[in-house]
C-alpha cells in the first residue's frame, strides 16, 4: 500500500538530491567550481527574491548547509530507497525519519524566525524590506519546514511503522 504521504516525502528527498548539489552547495564551495550558468541562476534567485542568506551567508546559515551535505545529503538516497521499497516494509527507517525531521524542523524555523524578524541593512545584498518580500522569501523556504514537520508527525503517530509485516 502506498499511501500519499509517502509519495510527498519520496518527491521531497528525490527533488532535493539535486537542489543540494546544484545550488545549497554553493554556500559552502566556492563559486569557480559550478558553471557560470548554475552561480548566474542562483544569483537572480537571491536578487529576485533577496535572500541574504544565501547571496551573503553568515556563519551559523553556513553550518546548516554544511550538515545539509555531510549529514542530510547521504540520507536523502537511505530514504528515496526505503520509500520506494515502501515503510511497511522498511519500518526502520521511522527512527531515522525521526531524528532527520526533527534536526531540519528546527533549522528551518531558525531560518523563518531570521527572515521574519531581522532587519537586513547588507550594503551589498539588501534583504527583504516589505511583509509581502518577506512573505514570498518564506514561501520559498516553507516545504523544506511543513514536509519535514508532517514527517515527523506521520513517524511519530502513523500506525504503519508499527504494524507487524508478513514475510513470504
């Protein structure tokens, strides 16, 4: 059986294997090693949508990214597998489902409280003045806070990961 649920999650991690590689990346690796075509796209993303966290990155956003791709990344094709296999019939990945949503959860809600609250007076990379520019900028972030967060509900609640398997 595979419920809809899993079909979000599976969509989530199997999207976010190249959004990690192509552009979350480029916060921690310097900018010659990607194809000018890939540094131009995320340079308009950061105008259009003025993200200084990403245009300008302080230390702490740096860790976040850095655990995106030594921690997170990996975990992304442990995931896709178990959910494409089905987690009735991977019910060990509900701790791992666990701890992965609970840690992303939580950066992201620093991230959201950041671009809610900070005034950004960058000289470089002005930031998002209005609630409307805050808004969009949250829109962006937005899945990667609800999917983790429903993830963590479903691992938590969802009688699937419970239920005993028969064996053939």
């Amino acid at each position: 059986m595979f419920r809809i649920a899993d079909f979000v999650f599976l969509f989530y991690f199997v999207s976010h294997i190249p959004i990690t590689i192509l552009f979350d990346s480029q916060v921690i690796f310097p900018s010659w090693i990607y194809p000018k075509m890939l540094v131009d796209v995320k340079n308009n993303y950061c105008e259009s949508f003025k993200d200084v966290l990403m245009a300008d990155p302080p230390p702490w956003f740096k860790s976040f990214c850095l655990c995106e791709i030594l921690v997170q990344f990996p975990f992304f094709f442990v995931a896709t597998y178990a959910l494409w296999k089905g987690v009735q019939n991977c019910q060990w990945i509900r701790v791992p489902f666990i701890v992965y949503s609970t840690h992303v959860t939580t950066t992201t809600i620093a991230i959201c409280f950041h671009i809610l609250m900070e005034s950004f007076n960058h000289p470089k990379y002005p930031g998002p003045d209005t609630l409307k520019e805050r808004l969009s900028l949250l829109a962006v972030y937005a899945p990667y806070l609800i999917v983790p967060f429903l993830m963590l509900l479903d691992s938590l609640f969802s009688g699937v990961y419970t239920k005993k398997v028969k064996r053939s």
